[in-house]
C-alpha cells in the first residue's frame, strides 16, 4: 500500500522574488544585446527568460485544510499540507485534495431486516481525508468509494438487527440508536481503511417500514402497546386488591369467608382494570341478601 509522505515545499515567496528578478534580468540583457550587437547576450537572455518561465509553473497555493499531491512522471513525490504560496519542481504535477470534514445523506434504502421485514432506512456519513496517498492511488475515486461502501455497511447492518425488539434484551434499530449509530461507524470505517478515510460520525437519520406493510405493522405495534398496558394494569390492581383485603383483615373491620371474598375480589378488580367510569350499586338488605 501507498502511504503519505509528508514533503516540506520551500516558500514560494522567495521563488517569486528571485524568478521575478531573472525575468527582469533577462529582459534587460536583452534590450542590451540588440543594442550592442551581442549575440551571446541576446541567446543568454532568451535562454533565461524562457527558463523563469518554465519555473514559474512550480509556484503553487496551498488552502488551508488542503493538501497538495506531487508526482514525477506518475511516480509518487510526497504531498505539501503547509498552507501558503510553494515552490517546487515545475515538472511535478500538483493534484489538489481537500482535508475538510464532509459530510453526505445516503439514498433511503429498501432492505429487509433480520427478521424479512422490509424497511426503508437512510443514514448521514461525517468523514474526511486523513492519508492523501490511499486517498488518490489505492481506489479509483475517493468520493464514490465512500458513498458505495456506506450504503453497504448500512445494508448489511439492516439485515443484522431487527426494527423493532419485543422485549428490552434484544437489540433493535428503532430501540438503540447509540449502539447502531457505533456499529454503523465501525462497519464503514472497516470498510473505507484502505482510502485513507477516517469516519466521525455514522447515524440513521430515516427509518420507517415500507409503505406495503406500514398499516399491518401500526396495528401491531398498537396491539403491543395495549397488551403491555394491560399487563401493568392488572399488576397494579392484583396488588391493591391484596392490599385492600389485608387492611380489612388486620383492623377487622369485617369478616369474610370464601365465597364474599371471592365476590370481593371480583368487583375490585373490574372496577380498577374497567376502562369505563364504575356505577355504584346500593344495597338495602344485608350482606348475604
């Protein structure tokens, strides 16, 4: 593999001054040579002339957050990351790479997850260049690499995980978005190593089911969600009922045996798990009657 060689260009500002002083030179020679008649003046000066030109082409500008890779002859020199007005070889090609944090929203993708439902899912990359070398010579284009091999890793992750977990143990993508969100990292990174890309970030920014199965799925969760709260609703009304016919017992208020217990027992809990107001009823005989 190709690594980055950090190259230290030497200023460009110096190069500019002492080529614009040859070009000047040169010029002046010139004007001398035909002046006086001199042949060697006047091919010395076009010679230099036409040299300060030809090293004028390895002056160059480094942005900030921007690198800068030499190659001869498609042999690979090294890369310029100091910001600034350079010099080097005019005979060096000066690819520009850019080093800022990017950032890009994948294409809502319809995969199914690992349980075959299908889902549509979207995810944002954060990423920059890191190793300018990998970047330029290991893949063929950088930029396009990164989007395929995120959509795939977010593929992939899809099939790995269910959209939604039954129970808290098993992990889901609509229910653990921190885990998938590193998971999802991981994977592109492994994915984009031989890049020179580095991933900040990867996160789902759209989930949803798809369209054909989104109202069957509504219906479950909605049932999910009845059942739970039914389950925490007889839990706590078992538990006032116990409480209730325990405080009855240790203050003796009244005496109850099996079948007035159970009665009890019965009205209590369709009062509290009822999911409508209860209608008192009076009665005006005896307990029994």
């Amino acid at each position: 593999m190709i690594r980055e060689k950090v190259r230290n260009a030497v200023s460009g500002y110096a190069a500019l001054a002492l080529l614009l002083v040859v070009l000047a030179g040169s010029i002046y020679g010139f004007v001398d040579g035909v002046t006086g008649q001199s042949k060697g003046l006047i091919i010395g000066s076009i010679v230099a002339f036409v040299a300060g030109v030809v090293m004028m082409a390895g002056l160059f500008v480094v942005n900030p957050n921007e690198g800068r890779v030499l190659q001869l002859f498609g042999s690979y020199v090294g890369t310029v990351r100091q910001p600034g007005l350079r010099f080097a070889n005019p005979f060096y090609s000066k690819r520009r790479l850019s080093l800022r944090v990017r950032n890009f929203e994948s294409a809502h993708l319809k995969v199914n997850d690992i349980e075959g439902n299908p889902i549509e899912l979207a995810a944002v990359v954060v990423w920059k260049v890191v190793d300018t070398a990998e970047a330029c010579f290991e893949v063929d284009n950088y930029e396009n690499y990164v989007h395929v091999q995120s959509e795939a890793a977010l593929r992939n992750l899809a099939t790995s995980y269910a959209y939604d977990a039954h129970d808290d143990k098993q992990m889901s993508l609509r229910g653990h978005t921190a885990e998938i969100a590193d998971h999802l990292k991981s994977e592109i990174q492994s994915r984009l190593n031989r890049a020179g890309v580095e991933v900040l970030e990867a996160r789902i920014s759209h989930l949803a089911y798809a369209p054909e199965i989104a109202s069957a799925m509504l219906q479950r969760q909605q049932a999910g969600a009845i059942v739970a709260a039914r389950t925490r609703i007889v839990d706590g009304a078992v538990g006032m009922v116990e409480m209730a016919l325990a405080r009855l017992e240790e203050n003796k208020v009244v005496t109850l045996d099996g079948e007035r217990r159970a009665a009890m027992v019965s009205n209590l809990l369709v009062v509290l798990c009822g999911e409508r107001a209860a209608q008192p009823v009076l009665n005006t005989g005896t307990l029994y009657q």
